[in-house]
C-alpha cells in the first residue's frame, strides 16, 4: 500500500470528471424526471453542487473567471461591462440556478 499523498492534478481532474460522467448517467435514467428539460435541469444542478462541494466525496471548487488581457480595453471601448478576474462565484450556485432559469425563460 502506498503513502497518503496529496492527489495530482491530473487525479483531481479525473475524479471530478468521473463525478460529472456518473451525473448524467444517474440523469439518463432518472424515472421521475418526466421531461428531457427536467433532466437537463437536473444535470445542470448535479454538477453545481459539485462545484459548490456539498457533493459527497468532493471538495468544493473555485469558480473564477480568466479574461483575456485585452477583455478590459475592448470593453471600455465597447462601452460595456467586462468580468473581473479575482472573484469566486461558487459556494452557492446550485442556490441560485432556478432563478437563473426563471430570468432567461
């Protein structure tokens, strides 16, 4: 038996992955979700309580976004809003989904 060990990132990676893979298989043949929506839905939920780490056997993830290093300059000059790149948005996202889905219906 080898050594506790602190997992790679390739290791991490999989795990996460495999997780995600094992959602839409649970999703594929959940009965009591009559419609293809629901399904989706339910895919969509599964994998962001993962990343918010209230799945069992994972952590939870940092969700942060990486802008290009021009993002900034062609915003200002679009005159529009651009995203910053030192904010985590996990930790509550599967909270928020449903509203989510009420505002872009």
């Amino acid at each position: 038996m080898s050594k506790p060990r602190v997992m790679t990132v390739d290791e991490v990676r999989a795990v996460f992955l495999d997780h995600v893979a094992g959602i839409v298989d649970y999703w594929e043949n959940e009965s009591r979700a009559g419609s293809v929506r629901d399904r989706l839905e339910g895919v969509a939920f599964s994998i962001l309580v993962a990343l918010d780490g209230e799945a069992a056997m994972l952590p939870g993830f940092t969700v942060t976004p990486s802008p290009h290093e021009s993002d900034e300059a062609f915003h200002r000059k679009e005159g529009t809003n651009w995203f910053p790149n030192d904010v985590d948005i996990a930790g509550g996202l599967h909270e928020h989904l449903h509203d989510a889905f009420r505002r872009t219906r």
